[in-house]
C-alpha cells in the first residue's frame, strides 16, 4: 500500500468535524512547498547571474 492510499484510508476515519484542520494542515504543506521551490529559484538566480548576463550568452539566445 502507498503512503497516498494509506492516508486516504486514514482520512476516512476521521469524523467529519476534524477534516477541515486536516484540510488546512494539507493547504500549510501545499504553501509551505512553493515557497521552499521559490527561495531555491532565487538562490539559484544570484549564483547564475553571473554566465547570463554576458555577450555570448546574449548572442547565443539572440535567435529565439
């Protein structure tokens, strides 16, 4: 059994009033993804900075 169908099983036992902290917690995870592929993004953009901002790396993307 996967950890998805475990959950999902799991979910299905709880009674109905506890679902939408469940839900909650499931949208704080969601949110709390994004920004950790964010800041990675930016992270990454400084350290690249330096090979895009040059003339043959314009000159190679000049076509497109």
């Amino acid at each position: 059994m996967s950890n998805k169908d475990a959950f999902i099983k799991e979910i299905e036992q709880i009674p109905e009033p506890f679902l939408e902290e469940v839900l909650d917690f499931v949208h704080f995870l969601k949110a709390k993804i994004t920004k950790e592929r964010l800041d990675t993004a930016i992270a990454s953009e400084s350290s690249l900075k330096k090979d895009w901002l040059n003339p043959e790396e314009d000159g190679a993307w000049q076509s497109l």
